[in-house]
C-alpha cells in the first residue's frame, strides 16, 4: 500500500519501492530524531534509553511511503494514540511544530517493531530546492511535493526569503481554489518541475467540468450541468464512468445533507457576481 497526500503530483508510473514486506518511504532532511531538540521527546514517548535505538527510528513521515497491510494495520492505532500524545505534549509542539504528526508516525514504526525501513531520497521531489526531473542521473523523480512556497524574479533567480514577481504558495487557496489558465514561470527560471506543477493544475482544471464556476464561489458551488464535458484524461472511457459515478454519489449526497445557510449563502452570492 503507498500512503501519499493531495499536494502529490505523479509525474511517472511508480514503481514498487519494497523489497518483500520491508516499507520504504522518501527520507525527510527535517525529520532527524538524533537531535538535540528532538532525541529527548521521542525517549519520553517511546521508552528509548540509547543512542542506537534512536538510530532505528527511521527519518521519515506517513507519506510517501509503501507498507504492507498487515504493518498498516499494526501502525495505525500506535500513530493515532502517538499523535494525540504528541499533540498533548508542549515540549514537542514546541520542537516539532507542524511536522509533530510525521514524528508521531515515525515514532509508531519504532513501537510496533518495525526498524528496517528501505529510504529512496528520488521517490520524491520538492521544488524549489529540486528543480529538475532526476535527483542525478538514472535517479528519475516520482513525485512532486508542493510543500513550500515558490518565489522566483522575473530574472530567472530563486526566492528562498520573499515574495517573487512569480509567487505559488498553496496556503493562499483555502477557500478559493487556483484558477484556470495559470501562467508559468518566466523563462530565465531554471526549475522544470515548477512548470511542471502549473502544467499539471492547468491540465486538471482544463479536464474538469465546470471548474470556472466552482472557483469563482470558492468551492461552494458545485455545479453539474454547465455544459462542459470532461476532458483530457477524464475523457477516456473508465474515467468518464467514475465521473458519472462520483457526480451521483454527490447529487445524492446533496440531497440527503442540506448545505449550511453559510455555504448556501456563499454559493449564491457567487451566482449574483457572475
């Protein structure tokens, strides 16, 4: 099973990662339960008393990595109570801050016995500190992570500090999802796969059905009969089934669970602009 997230984008067919039922999982350089600020929280949690047994707790978080069912199945209770617990513990809000839940998931590995875990820095890259489509030759990326804000002037340099006159930062689309037709970056820029994640949302958004009028109402307006068809590789025949599958469930779900006066009013707000 390969655990993954939204802001995922598949850029080639994956392969599996595992060698028989051993998980593997993408290495995070900010996930170091050896340091300093890290090492005493995770002993509290886990009971570790030496330095090797840090060692064993692997860098990584829930995604993306590849487990087997019968280790998802042994892990995720322990990640749910690790989690809480984590939460619960000031010291390790303090130290870990918004990545508190992938050293919980780390930390869960270790207490259900799984020490061995297979790390493939190429499973995935995160622009704008990778920038091309291989990690080093023969070393190809499978997955975008669009984790951290992209900032480049229009000279082709790279922003690692401020807003650039090209800016993409996923934050700032809750609620309003992004656009159609999304401009890319200019072209002295030299990251590949920063165009990449605008040809993918552009792709995405071309293909969906009414996406227009479910941007412009910040998510609140679905609407089903707009007159567009699905397209690109919503197009294909079993792709086009799950769309009318999926569009039923929704309607009957519609049905069933009345928005709330907020969504409505939000929706039909959006309406009386267009």
């Amino acid at each position: 099973v390969l655990m993954a997230e939204p802001d995922h984008i598949i850029l080639r067919p994956l392969p599996n990662f595992m060698r028989g039922d051993t998980p593997a999982a993408f290495t995070f350089s900010y996930i170091d339960p050896t340091s300093h600020e890290s090492a005493p929280v995770i002993k509290r949690h886990t009971g570790i008393t030496s330095s090797m047994q840090l060692e064993q707790v692997a860098p990584i978080g829930n995604s993306p990595t590849y487990m087997t069912f019968e280790d998802i199945k042994k892990v995720m209770p322990l990640w749910m109570n690790m989690s809480v617990a984590v939460y619960k513990d000031p010291a390790a809000k303090k130290a870990w801050g918004w990545v508190q839940e992938m050293y919980a998931f780390a930390m869960a590995l270790y207490m259900a016995g799984i020490r061995d875990v297979d790390l493939y820095p190429h499973m995935m890259a995160q622009p704008p500190y990778d920038n091309q489509y291989e990690l080093r030759p023969g070393r190809p990326f499978y997955i975008l992570h669009y984790t951290y804000g992209l900032d480049f002037k229009k000279t082709g340099e790279t922003l690692f500090d401020k807003v650039g006159e090209w800016h993409f930062d996923k934050r700032e689309f809750d609620p309003t999802p992004v656009a159609r037709n999304m401009s890319e970056p200019f072209d002295p820029v030299d990251n590949e796969l920063a165009r990449q994640l605008v040809r993918s949302f552009n792709e995405a958004t071309a293909a969906i059905p009414c996406w227009e009028q479910y941007q412009r109402s910040r998510g609140a307006d679905i609407q089903h009969d707009c007159g567009e068809e699905p397209g690109a590789f919503l197009a294909t025949p079993d792709a086009s089934l799950l769309h009318e599958v999926e569009m039923k469930r929704i309607k009957e779900w519609e049905a069933s669970h009345p928005r709330s006066e907020a969504v409505a009013a939000a929706g039909a707000a959006a309406r009386r602009r267009r």
